[in-house]
C-alpha cells in the first residue's frame, strides 16, 4: 500500500470537523527548510504565486525518489499542513506514486469542501507544481494531462 | 488630523484588550482568509465565523439566509444589541467582509479592530487555543440591506448612467492581462478586463505597513483627488468574488463619509462569464481620459 494511500484513508473516516484537526497537526510537522535551499527561497526562486502566502515548494527526484523541499509561512496553517501533507504522501516514494495520484486530490481527502473556491487555487497550484516538476524531472511528459 | 467620517466603527488593539472579558456587550469575531488561523491561537473570547463555512450558502452562489444568519448569531451568543468587533488575517480583508454581511442582517453595532491580527501579535499580547462559548441568545435578523449591495442589472444601468465604479483587483487583471490561471478555468472568467469606466485603486492601497488604516487625509488623496469621487457619488465596488471589495465598501462608506457605496459580489467572476455586457481593456489612463 503506499503511504498516500493511508492518508486517504485516514482523512476520509473523520468528520468535518476531525479533518480541520488533523490538518492543524500536520501544520506543525512540516520539516524546516535545508539550508543549502534557504538562499533559492530568498531570491524568490520556487514561489508558488497562486498562493495568498509567500510559499516555497521545490519538488525533485534523487536516485529514482521523490524529494519536496518546502516552506511556508506559520501564519498560513493551512497551506501549510497541505505541504506537509505531501511530504508525508510522496517523500521518499518513487515518481510513479506522484504521476498515479488522483488529480483531485482535494476533493478525495475531503478538504475541499471546507476550504471553499479561494483558498482551493493556492493549495491546487501547489499540488500541480509537484507533479508538473516530478513528471519533468523524471523524464515523463510535462503535461500531465 | 482630521477623523473617520465614522471614527466608532473602528476600534484599537488596547480597546479590545481592554474589552475582551466584557462579554456581555462586546462579542470579538475573528474572520481569516486561512481557515486554520484561529485554531493556531487566537484573541481569548474570540469566536471563529469563517467566511465559507459559515456566511455563504453550501448549494447556490449567495448568502446564507436570514434563519440561517440568526443561527449563527445566536450560536455565538450574539445578541441583536451585541457590539461585534470583527478582525482578521491579511489587513482585515475577511474581517471586512463578515462587518459587510452582518451589516446586510442589518446588525447595528459592528467594528474593526484597525490593525486586525498582525497589530494584535506584533504587539505582543496574547493568544490562546481555547475556544470559548457563550450561552445562546435569540436573535432577530433583518431583511437583507440592499442599498449595500448591487446585483448585475443594477451594475450595467450605473455604467450605462455613467457612475462611478472601484475596480479593487491588481492592474493586471483590471487590464485584462490576466482571467485565470491555465490549470483552473473553473475558478475565472471566460472574458478577461474590466467593467468599463471602472477605475482601478487595488484594496490594499487603503492599509499602511503595520495593518492599520490610512489616514484620512492620504484616503482622501488617493480615492477623491486622484480617482475624482465625491462623498455624494453612487458608487459600486467590486472585485473578483467580491471579498476584497468589502475592504474599500468599508473605507468609502466609514473611514470618508459616503452615503451610497454598495459591493457588486457578482464580481468579475460574474461579470467576465455574462453574455453580452461591454467590457474595456488596457491601462487605467487609457481609458480613463
């Protein structure tokens, strides 16, 4: 089973009101930036515009894993644990587990709903990015579509 | 220094620390655009009324109804003579938006804390996870106020009468360059630009560094010398879904003095997506001549 798959199982036995606490808790794992990135963050590089928060999110495949470089902002919980949620889901993972992910994630984690239109296109972007970057970097088309 | 046309409407960090434990009058309401910020700590005594969850109607694009906004009043322990201080993320731009809805209820006794959450933590004071709760009240809304909020047809005589609109969006998406971006097209327009003879101030010019209101004299440069209204203008803000568009409603109606400002909520997503309806592109000079 892979580990997205455990995520989507966990989100989608809670109630409305479970699934804002759990986010909430995966808002404080996110794992601080490496500092070798820090300075790519700085100069703006890896921005995810979409966002209504400055949020960094690089994604990249090392000997044949998936790596998510990430930082985003305290006073933006819920991007926040959206990251975080994909570090827990792809980090490690080989390409493959990205490009076969649902394309609505948000939808089948049953995050969509609380979140509404506006905050959707920030969390949306940042997914795409991962897998626009992992289909690239691990030599499959650009377009997942 | 000249005052707010409206100076109650606007309350100060220390008030609200002052005030925070008078819960019999005073109900803080905190309004995010992050739907988990006030679960991360929070004003002691605030409430969360979040603008999805609890203020927009689940199925069709509108507010939620007048039972419903009597629900959550009276679930907050709101009380129809209750001053409702609102305050937010992002310069108050959510906190606008919930003052705007209460005040379509008709809620009489509503304000900002200028400055909003960013004054609130720069300043030290303190925040707190415990979510409070207060004993019910029975609450009474009124009809929804229409003379704060414009619907389409309306929006087209006023142009076609050649009134004053605010369009509050960046300049890019006033000029047209922007309508979505490529992944999502659900979420945007079909047509790209702005209401024609719109002028463009983007919401956030109103707000200074630390969150807090413009003063009136640099309001008044901005939206009157510059943008040439006058307080007894009709005028029609607006702006993609018509959430930072309360923002400006907020400062033309309270912080200048104008009598007759509604919210076009309806916004471009509305606009940009009608059969029909004229539409101008280019730069704000350009068509403003």
């Amino acid at each position: 089973m892979r580990k997205l798959d455990a995520l989507l199982e966990l989100f989608q036995d809670l109630e409305p009101a479970e699934r804002l606490e759990l986010l909430l808790d995966f808002a404080e794992r996110l794992p601080p930036l490496p500092p070798e990135y820090v300075p790519l963050r700085d100069a703006g590089l890896g921005m995810v515009h979409e966002c209504q928060s400055p949020v960094f999110f690089l994604s990249e495949v090392q000997d044949g894993r998936v790596r998510i470089y990430a930082d985003v902002p305290r006073e933006a919980p819920t991007p926040r644990a959206f990251t975080a949620m994909l570090v827990e889901a792809f980090d490690g993972e080989p390409p493959e587990a990205v490009l076969e992910a649902p394309e609505e994630l948000l939808y089948r984690l049953g995050i969509a709903p609380l979140l509404g239109m506006q905050r959707l296109r920030g969390l949306t972007a940042i997914y795409q990015k991962l897998r626009r970057e992992v289909a690239e970097k691990a030599g499959f088309s650009a377009n997942p579509r | 220094m000249a005052t707010y046309a409206h100076p109650e409407v606007l309350v100060s960090t220390d008030w609200v620390a002052e005030h925070l434990n008078d819960i019999e009058h005073v109900r803080i309401v905190e309004s995010d655009e992050d739907v988990l910020l006030y679960e991360t700590g929070h004003i002691p005594n605030a409430v969360k009324i979040d603008w999805v969850q609890d203020l927009q109607d689940p199925v069709i694009r509108d507010y939620i109804s007048k039972e419903k906004f009597e629900e959550l009043c009276a679930s907050r322990g709101i009380a129809n003579d209750t001053l409702v201080v609102f305050y937010g993320d992002k310069n108050n731009w959510w906190a606008c938006y919930a003052f705007w809805v209460f005040k379509l209820f008709g809620h009489e006794k509503c304000a900002i804390m200028d400055g909003g959450r960013q004054k609130w933590i720069a300043e030290g004071r303190p925040l707190t996870r415990e979510r409070p709760s207060f004993p019910r009240t029975t609450y009474r809304a009124k009809d929804p106020d229409l003379s704060i909020r414009a619907f389409r047809d309306e929006v087209l005589a006023h142009v076609q009468a050649g009134k004053p609109l605010i369009d509050v969006r960046t300049p890019a998406e006033y000029r047209g360059e922007l309508v979505h971006m490529p992944d999502y097209p659900q979420e945007g327009a079909l047509r790209a630009g702005h209401i024609p003879g719109a002028k463009n101030v983007p919401w956030s010019m109103a707000v200074r560094e630390d969150g807090t209101f413009k003063p009136r004299e640099e309001l008044e440069r901005i939206y009157l010398q510059e943008k040439g209204l006058k307080p007894d203008d009709e005028v029609i803000t607006y702006c993609r879904i018509g959430e930072r568009s309360s923002h400006t409603w907020f400062v033309l109606k309270y912080l200048l003095g104008f009598e007759h400002v509604k919210n076009y909520d309806g916004s471009w997503t509305e606009w940009g997506n009608l059969v029909g309806v004229p539409i101008e592109k280019g730069d704000p000079e350009a068509t403003q001549s």
